[in-house]
C-alpha cells in the first residue's frame, strides 16, 4: 500500500505542495512540463495574465492529452486483432507442428523406401550385368555352334552328293550285273 507523501514543486513562480502516492520524480517532471507550458505560453505573448496563461497551458495540455488518448485507442484497436487472433494462431501453430511431425515421419518413410529401392535397383544391375556376360557368352556359344553347323551341313551336303554319285554307279554295277546274269 502506497503512502501519501508532500511533495514541493514550483510552477510559474509559485511554490505549491502535492500530496499523493506517486513517486517524488515524477511529480517533479509533471509539475516543470506545466511549468514549461506556461512559461511558454508566456513568453510569446506578454499580455497573458497568470490565470490566462495556466488556463491556455492548461488548454494545451488537455489538447495533447485527447491526441494522445484517441491516439491510445486507435493503437488498441490496432493491438486488439492480432490480440483476438492469438488464440487461433496458436491453434494453429499446433496444427502447423504436428503437420510438420507428420511430413518428417512420411519424409523418413521415403527416404528409407529410397534406400531399400536404391539396394534393389544395384541388385537388379548387378544381375542384368551378370545376365549380360552370359548373353555374350551364349552368343558366342551360338556363332560357334552356327560354324559347326555350317561345317556339318556343308559335310552332309558332300555326303549327300557322293552318295548319289555311289547310288548311280551301284546302279550302274547292279544294271550290269543284272544284264550279266541274264546273259547267263
């Protein structure tokens, strides 16, 4: 609990005595702001009598103090949406954090899902490789195979050749034969 204390300032030449529970400096600081104000006032116009002087300061001051309280509002309205919106963006933030959890979890899921096809796809080189030697092995198996063939056909068709050949003189030595033995 604050205690009222007397406070000694001096405005326009006047000394007066505050009492309030507010801190010594700042009374001092409102007390010479005023003070400054009238002399102010004062000053530009040597006219002004003391009650003139404190009435425009006090005008002035009462001027400003609207400013700035209109000025205080139009920032609380200003203040109040993202004020209002606080609760939802944190909502939304949540949502926001899980969703992230949620595409780290999916994004670890392909990555090891890269890593098993990345396994599979060098395994599945590594027999295509491996059938590859044996097609080119197979394949100069077949050229070999077609040589040895060609000899083998290119031989049977010499056979074949002689063959006849030795069917017409076995013919021939049968006809004779036959024509000898009917003579006969």
């Amino acid at each position: 609990m604050t205690t009222d204390r007397k406070i000694e300032v001096t405005i326009d030449g006047r000394n007066f005595t505050v009492v309030g529970g507010e801190d010594e400096d700042y009374v001092r600081n409102l007390a010479y702001y005023i003070d400054k104000k009238i002399r102010g006032l004062s000053s530009k116009n040597s006219r002004l009598s003391q009650t003139m002087a404190a009435t425009l300061a006090a005008l002035n001051i009462a001027d400003e103090l609207h400013k700035t309280n209109f000025e205080l509002e139009k920032l609380k309205d200003k203040a109040k949406g993202p004020l209002e919106r606080y609760d939802s963006l944190c909502a939304e933030l949540e949502e926001s954090k899980e969703r992230i959890q949620e595409l780290r979890e999916k994004c670890k899921e392909y990555e090891e899902l890269i890593e098993k096809y990345d396994e599979e796809k060098e395994e599945l080189n590594r027999k295509n490789d491996e059938l590859k030697e044996e097609i080119q092995s197979r394949d100069t198996q077949i050229l070999g195979l077609k040589e040895d063939m060609k000899e083998l056909q290119d031989k049977n068709f010499k056979n074949q050749i002689e063959l006849v050949e030795i069917k017409k003189e076995l013919n021939e030595y049968i006809r004779l034969l036959d024509r000898e033995t009917s003579t006969f």
